[in-house]
C-alpha cells in the first residue's frame, strides 16, 4: 500500500491516526475549507468552534444525494478535530478547495500512472 501524500503527517500532526490511514489509503478525503464562502458563514454562527475548522474529511465514495446521512470531520491547521457536522446541516458542495499545501507522493503517481 503505497500513501497517497508524502507530508500529512508533518502538516497535520495532531490527525488521528485512524483517519490519517484513511485518507492515505483514498477511503476518506481531505480538502480545505473556503472560508469566504456564505454557507461556511453560516455555518459558523451556529457552530462557533467551526471558526477553527481549516480542514475537512468526508467519504469520497457516499452519492450526493446521500450526503445528508453522512457526518463530515472538521479539523484545524494541526489536524485536530473541532467539530462534527451532519450533511443535513451542510451540504458541502461549493465550501471546498483542494490542499494545495500536501505533497502527493511520487510513490502514489507512479502506481496510478495506468
């Protein structure tokens, strides 16, 4: 198994491990949070701790139309985790950006190069 980000655990050294393997493996997603973004506004005025949110984790095999059912990972610029929210109280579709600040690893290209 080869991992997906050659610097996760250096960017976010306060992840669970559980969800560390996770995203590694391509179980589960990571991507960052667009702050500017009004539904994360939203958001946050319900949520406070969702202020430190920067990152968040999420089942990249659930349909669209089955997201409600799903509880997304909020985590901070350490990856520790501040919050749990519910898809039916987010839809996430518009509040992500890609991480741009982890390193895909020349491992992982060269095994997907099919």
């Amino acid at each position: 198994m080869v991992d997906k980000y050659s610097n996760l655990e250096e960017t976010l050294p306060q992840l669970q491990k559980v969800l560390l393997q996770s995203i590694q493996s391509e179980f589960l997603e990571i991507q960052k949070i667009d702050k500017a973004c009004m539904k994360f506004k939203n958001v946050m005025e319900k949520v406070p701790e969702f202020e430190k949110a920067v990152y968040v984790i999420f089942s990249r095999f659930i349909k669209k139309n089955e997201h409600k059912y799903e509880t997304f990972i909020f985590l901070d610029k350490q990856g520790k985790t501040v919050a749990h929210i519910s898809g039916k109280e987010l839809d996430l579709y518009g509040v992500l950006e890609p991480c741009i600040n982890l390193n895909v690893s020349e491992a992982y290209v060269e095994q997907n190069k099919a």
